[in-house]
C-alpha cells in the first residue's frame, strides 16, 4: 500500500504539469474512450508508444485495425470589436495497424500508425481590397496556417519475471512533416505604418524529416495475490531535422493599387530543427469484480530552447518600393514548447457479462505554449478533456469506440514575443495581441482480433 500511495502522489504532481492539446496516449480508440489512460491497460499496438510492457499480458496472436479522426480548432479575437478569425481546416485521419504474438517466452509487437496529426488554416486576404484587411485579417501575423504529421512505424518486446513484473522496450521510426503559412510585413522604411498590407507577403513552407527515431521502455506490476497494478514508461524522441521547399507570393486586390513589395526570388529552400522531449508516465490501476479505475500522470521534459525555433531559408528575394532589396534568410517558427504534463482518470464498468463494457474518462491538461509564444497556428492551450467510450467482445473479436472532447482554456495576449519578421530588419514591432480560445474532438474506432 505505501507503493500505491507514492505512484499515486508521484502521478498527481506529474499530472500538474501540462499535455500539449488533446493528446491521447497512443492515439488508440480504446485510451480515447479513457480521455488518455492506458499506461497500465493498454495492451494493444497503442502500447508500444507508451508503455510496451503492458503487451505482456497476453501470449495470444492479436491484429488491430482502426483509425482515429481529430478535429483541433482555435479561435482568435483582437483586442476591439473585429469579429473572430476561424480555424478552417477539416478533421485529420490517423490509421493504425498493430500485431502482437507470443514468442517463447516473450511478446513481441509491431504496428504502423499515424501518431500525431495537427492542422491548422486560417483565411488569407486573397483579393479583399486593403481597406477591410484592419477589421477582417489582424491575425495574418500570428500565422496563416500550421501542420504537423508523424507517420511510425514501431516494434518491440515485453517479457514477464516471475508473476508480478513485466518489463518491455519499443523503437520506432517516424517520417515527420511540418508546414507552416506566414504573412510577412516587407518595407525598409520606418515612416511607413506597419500593417500596410501593400507590403505583405505571404512565405509557405513544407519541410520533412524522412528518419526520425524514438524509443521507450517501460514496467507493469501486476502481483496476482491483489487487485492493485502500477506502471511507469520512459520515452526518448531525437530532436526532428526538417527540409524541403519555401515560396513567396504577393496577394492581389481588386484597388488597382502599386505593389509596395515584389519578389523577385519566389521560391527557395527552408530547413528547421525542432527540439523533442523525453516523457514519463505513470499509471496505477484497481480491478473489482466488474468494474475497474486507474490514474495516470504525463510528463513531457522540453528543454528551454524549445520555446523557440527558427526556419533557415535560401533562394527568397524581395524589392520593396523604394527598390531596395533584401534576402530571407531565417524566420522565426511560431512552434513553441514548454516541459507540460497531463492527470488523467477513467472508469471501465461491464455492463454485460463478457460482451459489453462502457468506458468514462476525464484528464486535466496544462498549457505547452507559453502565453507570450502564442499563435493561430501551433499554439496549445490546455483545458479540461471528457470522454466516452464503448467495448464489444465477441467471437475472439473486440470492437473499441472512443471520444473525447477538450474544453480549452481561454487566454489573453497582451504583448506577443512574436515579432512582424520585416525581412528589412525595421521597424521591430509586436505582432497584435489578442485573446485565444478553441476545442479538440478526437473520435476512434478500432477492430482486435484474437486467435
């Protein structure tokens, strides 16, 4: 019982820290119905990226086929009475695949999955005349759009030690793609008020990261003589290396109006490292007779410089009206990360013997992003998560439905440390300020098949 307390605080105080938006551990459908828990229970494909230890439980052969769609929204409003800039962008699909099988005495696991998925789009001025840019498109600063995509492919191990202990290890290799929209403010003259959108140019970048490895080892504790389970994993992501292509634009208007900015030099190259973290879980978890709970606590380790990352870029040129010309060099990502954990908790209650159980979890998340780093695009801001979930087992098949539902919090940004990037170099001015709010839904279903 004292195990059972420390694992209990230790999980808490973890748990205070911060889980960047709707994250759910292992994306499965089945730790989606649990708002995250699972680094006791999962033992599915979604293990491997939690805690592999847990695949120990069962020698069987075992396939999983499922898919996870996630919708992550944000909203901006400025400080006066514009009307709110949307999140446009659709949902993102993460498929999965996961195979498990006993081998002697150990479990061994493979799976192919889209681990994480972000996207976000906000509307570009187009050909809306320069005199509604003021009351309509404040937010093109803060950034335009943003994505994230992680493809892996991962394997592993579990083996058990005697009755209780279970111990297992997983590698995985990640393709990762980061694109980012930016609205950028080009004019070497200081007398010119910043925001003309004469002056703005639009930069889109695509990159990727073709080999991004990660590994994580974890433990279960699972003594046969009581109703008590703990487990704990440790995760390691290398920092990502991205590269692709970078192009620039003009927005036409419909006014007939002198470009203030040409480019000349609109397309190019663009690379960007972006620091990753090491994770701990832990998970307790009690079984009754047909129901059981368990407690988790997230914590992701960032270190300091990942509150900013910088894009390098080559072969972008642009003239402004006074014929002076200057190369972009590097811009400022909007992609920050702050050290940030999760709580989570969640009930399983069978409601039919051998076929039916329902699924209820909750989780409180801590902001990723710190209010200063703000953005339209990558910014994360925590908030409460609830969810539902189903499981139906018949016939050596189990269906697993799950969803669940973050309830950001709102925040105010009074003065951004994002700047306008003028690729001139002046003025250097705060991009506007503004309050952030937005919710996540993730939705997933899942098919596992025992023999």
């Amino acid at each position: 019982m004292q195990a059972v307390r420390v694992a209990l605080f230790v999980s808490l105080v973890w748990g205070s820290a911060r889980a960047d938006g709707l994250v759910i551990a292992g994306g499965s459908p089945r730790a989606i119905g649990r708002a995250g828990v699972g680094t006791a229970s999962d033992d599915g494909g979604g293990a491997l990226l939690v805690n592999p230890a847990a695949i120990a439980r069962r020698d069987t052969t075992r396939v999983q086929l499922g898919a996870t769609f996630v919708d992550d929204a944000i909203e901006w409003r400025d400080a006066v009475s514009a009307p709110p800039a949307h999140d446009q962008s659709g949902s993102s699909t993460l498929p999965f695949a996961a195979i498990e099988s006993g081998v002697g005495g150990w479990v061994l696991g493979a799976a192919v999955m889209t681990s994480t998925a972000s996207d976000r789009a906000f509307a570009t001025p187009g050909r809306n005349p320069p005199s509604t840019f003021g009351q309509m498109f404040d937010d093109r600063y803060s950034g335009l759009g943003g994505s994230i995509r992680r493809d892996t492919v991962t394997a592993g191990a579990a083996r058990r030690i005697g009755d209780s202990i279970a111990i297992g290890a997983a590698f995985a290799v990640s393709r990762v793609e980061i694109g980012e929209v930016r609205a950028l403010w080009a004019n070497h003259a200081a007398t010119t008020a910043i925001g003309d959108p004469n002056h703005d140019v639009e930069l889109a970048l695509d990159a990727v990261d073709w080999v991004s490895p990660s590994a994580v080892a974890g433990v279960l504790v699972a003594p046969p003589d009581t109703r008590v389970e703990l487990a704990a994993s440790v995760g390691w992501m290398s920092d990502v290396h991205v590269s692709g292509d970078a192009s620039a634009a003009r927005w036409a208007t419909d006014q007939g109006i002198a470009p203030g900015v040409t480019v000349p030099g609109a397309t190019g190259r663009a690379w960007l490292d972006v620091r990753q973290p090491v994770t701990v879980r832990t998970g307790v978890r009690w079984l009754g007779d047909r129901w059981s709970a368990e407690v988790n606590g997230d914590l992701w380790i960032f270190p300091r410089s990942a509150d900013e990352t910088t894009w390098g870029l080559s072969g972008i040129h642009v003239v402004d009206a006074s014929n002076v010309a200057a190369d972009v060099t590097r811009l400022p990502s909007r992609l920050s990360t702050r050290s940030h954990g999760a709580v989570r908790g969640a009930v399983d209650v069978e409601l039919i013997e051998g076929f039916l159980w329902a699924t209820a979890g909750y989780a409180y998340t801590t902001a990723s992003t710190s209010t200063a780093h703000l953005s339209t695009t990558f910014g994360e801001l925590g908030g409460h998560t609830g969810a539902l979930g189903l499981e139906i087992a018949a016939g050596g098949f189990t269906v697993s439905l799950g969803w669940a539902r973050q309830w950001s919090s709102r925040r105010a940004l009074a003065g951004s440390a994002w700047q306008h990037d003028n690729p001139f170099g002046t003025p250097d001015a705060a991009i506007p300020g503004g309050t952030y709010d937005g919710s996540s839904d993730m939705v997933g279903i899942s098919v596992d098949a025992e023999r």
